[in-house]
C-alpha cells in the first residue's frame, strides 16, 4: 500500500524534528469545504471498496466520525452547491429524516437482493432434486422389469 503523503523526517538521532506532530507549534483547526468533503467521501467509499478505509482514513488525519457527520449532510442535500468558506449548517429535521430514510431504503434494497439471491438458489436446489428424484424413480422401474 502506497501513501500519497510525503514521508516525515527527523533528525539524525531519528527523533522528529520541530515540525513533527508533537511540536510546539499550536495545531490550527481544519476547515473542509463541501468539495472537501465530497472528494475525501468518495476517496474513503472507494478505499473501503479494496479493504483500505482505515488505511486512508490515518493517512488522511480523519476520523469515522467525520466521515459519518459528512454522509449524513451529503444525504440531505447539505454538500450541494455550497462554495468554499461557506458554512454548513445543521441538519433540519426534514432533511434529518430524508438521509434515515435513504439510509434504510439502502439497507433494506440491500436485504431485498438477498433474499432475492437465496430464493434463486433455493429453486434450483428444488429443481435438481426433483430431476433426481425422477432419475431415481426410473431407474428403479427398470430394475423391477
């Protein structure tokens, strides 16, 4: 697995150096911008696709939980349209319930395939018992004879 960011560097006692991520500089708050958050959602859908959305989210410095609160306000409709530096705001109530709502269509879209699956496989089981069944029932005819 290859990390798209540079690699850290420290002294030549391999302590890092001031700038590492224990240095004494105040660490400045991060501001994603709904393009931000769009590009790091799809990144981490793909990442978790190939088994490596833990992978990207360390590489990236995020937590699942922003992952989470991000989806939530992709699903209402929050993401769209707004440009950089604008704030996004919480979710109403209405749109609180169209991102459940769409998360259980999902879900149960999801089970529904399955089932679906599982029934196909349980009618070709039965079909190829009963084909059997019939095999058996002839060549046992044949043997009376």
């Amino acid at each position: 697995m290859t990390s798209t960011r540079a690699p850290r560097t420290g002294d030549h006692n391999g302590r890092m150096g001031s700038k590492g991520p224990r240095g004494d500089e105040p660490k400045r708050r991060r501001a994603f911008s709904a393009s931000d958050k769009l590009t790091h959602l799809d990144a981490y859908e793909q990442a978790v696709e190939r088994g490596e959305g833990g992978a990207y989210l360390r590489g990236e410095g995020l937590y699942s939980s922003l992952i989470s609160e991000w989806r939530k306000q992709r699903d209402a409709g929050m993401l769209a349209g707004k440009g950089p530096g604008e704030k996004v705001g919480k979710l109403t109530a209405e749109q609180a319930e169209i991102a459940r709502l769409k998360r259980e269509n999902e879900r149960l879209n999801k089970r529904l395939a399955t089932t679906e699956t599982a029934l196909d496989i349980m009618g070709k089981a039965h079909a190829l018992l009963e084909s059997l069944s019939e095999r058996a029932d002839s060549d046992e005819q044949r043997k009376k004879r």
